[in-house]
C-alpha cells in the first residue's frame, strides 16, 4: 500500500467530516 499524499489525506478528512471538496 502506497503512502498517501498530503493531498489525499486532507480528502479522506474532509470526506469523514462530510464536507465537499475540489
């Protein structure tokens, strides 16, 4: 499994919290 971008991380965040993004 690769290491995730500081990117991706912030995504799946944002994903978890429920907010949208671009």
């Amino acid at each position: 499994m690769r290491e995730k971008t500081g990117g991706e991380i912030a995504a799946d965040y944002l994903i978890a919290e429920g907010v949208p993004y671009v």
